[in-house]
C-alpha cells in the first residue's frame, strides 16, 4: 500500500511546513450587520491578501 503525501507543504532547508489558519468573524448579537457591499469589498481584500502571501483558500 503506497501513500502520497499533499503537495502544499514548503520545505525550506531542513523543516517541512504546512500552516493552516481559521478565520471566524462573529457579531455580537447574531444580527445581520453584514452588507452586500461589505461582502464583496472583505472578498476582494482576502484575495488580495491570498496572491501578496502565496496562500490558498481551501473552502468557506
């Protein structure tokens, strides 16, 4: 039985990394407060942040 190991680790010299983060953004009464506007302006943000730091966005 062969395994495969995923492709999106960095090595770098002798360490081996995959970092993995969680963003959570929460409101504190559970209202709508977030716009259609708002969405579509933290969705370009992210995808700015996604290209400048080489990251991949995995799911929603």
């Amino acid at each position: 039985m062969t395994t495969t190991m995923q492709s999106d680790f960095v090595s770098s010299g002798r360490s081996v990394s995959d970092l993995k983060a969680h963003l959570i953004l929460t409101t504190k009464y559970r209202k709508d407060v977030f716009t259609a506007s708002m969405l579509t302006r933290l969705n370009e943000i992210l995808e700015e942040l996604l290209i400048k730091w080489e990251c991949v966005l995995s799911r929603i």
